[in-house]
C-alpha cells in the first residue's frame, strides 16, 4: 500500500509523463526438483520522466529481477513492462543498465570500453568518439583513457561502466547496487556525480540499493518492498532539498525519512516470519 506522504505527492511526481510502467507483474523461476519459485509477485509501478527512483528491500526480494525485467533481460511471467510505451526489451537505444560489477573487457582501454555500447548498436564513431572524451572528464578519468582496467581501481572501474551507460544517451538509466563494493567514501563521491550527472541531463533512473541512506540521498521517491515474493508496499516521497549535501542529509526531516522507510522494512519482514 501506499504511504499517506506518498498518495498525497503522487500529483506532483505524475506532472511528468510516465516512462516506466510496470503492472500486475509477477516473476517465477523453475527449480531444479521440478518445483517453483516466486520472486516478484503482483508488482505494479510507474516511474515519471526524469524521476529517480530507488528499490529498497531485504535480500531475495525481487529488486534486481525487477530492475532485469526493466532491462528486457528477464521476463515477467504474468503482466506487462513498458518504457515509453513500447514492451520492455534487450539491447534498445532508449534503456541502459549498470551492474554491480563493471563488466569492463580487459583487452581493452577504458575509452574502447566506454565505446562499445556505439559499436553495438552501429552508432556514428567519431561522433561518440567526442562525446566520449567529454564523459570521461565528467567523470574524472582524464590521463586514464587509454589504461587498461586491471590499471585502475575498482572506484574508477566503475567511473567507466558509467561512462559507457551514458555514452549512448539512453532516456532510462537502470542501476543494480553499482557503488556496493566500494568503500564508502568512494560510494559516497560517485553517489554525488550520479545525483549531479541527473540534475544536468534530466535522465530517468530507477536505483536499486540495500543502503536506506544512500537511497534517500538519491532519489524523488523510494519504493519498498516486502520479502520474497516481493511486492511493492510502500512509496515515499523524498521531497528535500536538491543537492543532497551532509547537511541535509543531517536534517531532521532527512533522518525522519530513513527512519520510517527502516520500520517499514523492519514490520513486513517480522510479518512475513510470523
């Protein structure tokens, strides 16, 4: 269900159009004894035009194969997925998605890793060619382009993976717990760089996370779910002061709302043991 801070904001994060919809989603997987497992179950969202909005759950909760069914990775088993209106599905232009782990191809340089999103989908070279080097000062890797990835740490890594997500301009960007190996203060610098990357670009992102902290600081809204089979039960609506800085973050108000989506968590999952 909906929390009342959420239904009363709903008007405010839907004067964007939507660009994500998820409705009556379920998803389940085969085992190997013949039996099934549920993982998502009746899942339905919308996700407005340049919104972020993080998942937050327990572990085994769906989160990422929500994200996955977003993606046109994984699909749902009952229900639909859209992005602008058209079924989810691997491989388009208008949908990125960045894992936990980089994915960076050790044979080659951090600029030819950040260009092969161009080379798949047969894009102008020269012209990504440009916008990569811009990329890669915006996400401070200047004198590291033509490194190969064992030469860089696992922060800059993930510089870019996020890089190569934007080399191609999608309109969604789909994160799955990008920063979650990192040490905190290397999460906490590019945590900034992606709120500030979102501010310049408008792009819609969609943030899976277990850290309640990291989600509030990020997003318009956060969406909770409940554990395995996940189910959305509750959205909050993040209305603080864009950039998040400490001081904010400090904030009654912003400790309030890590708070309360902390108990929510806390009470489903004592629920669901019950």
């Amino acid at each position: 269900m909906c929390s009342p801070t959420a239904m009363l904001n709903d008007g405010a994060l839907a004067s964007s159009p939507t660009i994500i919809s998820v409705s009556g989603a379920s998803r389940t997987y085969p085992t190997r004894n013949g039996g099934d497992v549920v993982a998502l179950t009746d899942v339905d969202l919308t996700v407005h035009k340049g919104d972020v909005v993080s998942l937050v759950g327990p572990s085994g909760c769906g989160k990422s194969t929500l994200l996955k069914m977003i993606a046109g990775l994984v699909e749902p088993s009952t229900g639909a997925v859209t992005i602008n209106d058209k079924p989810a599905s691997a491989g388009r232009a208008d949908c990125g998605i960045m894992l936990q782990s980089p994915v960076l191809l050790p044979w080659r340089s951090t600029l030819d890793n950040i260009l092969l999103p161009v080379e798949v989908l047969r894009l102008d070279r020269s012209a990504a060619r440009a916008r990569a080097m811009d990329l890669i000062e915006m996400v401070g890797l200047r004198g590291f382009e033509h490194k190969q990835p064992w030469e860089l740490s696992g922060g800059m890594q993930q510089r870019a993976s996020l890089a190569r997500l934007l080399i191609f301009e999608p309109d969604v960007l789909l994160m799955d717990e990008p920063f979650a190996a990192l040490d905190e203060f290397t999460r906490e610098r590019l945590d900034q760089e992606v709120a500030s990357m979102q501010r310049r670009l408008n792009r819609t992102i969609v943030y899976v996370t277990h850290n309640i902290s990291e989600a509030v600081a990020l997003s318009d809204e956060v969406v909770v779910m409940t554990p395995r089979p996940g189910q959305v039960v509750d959205r909050v609506t993040v209305d603080l002061p864009k950039p998040r800085t400490p001081e904010v973050m400090d904030s009654q108000e912003a400790v309030a709302l890590v708070a309360a989506i902390r108990k929510t968590l806390a009470d489903n999952i004592s629920e669901q043991q019950l």
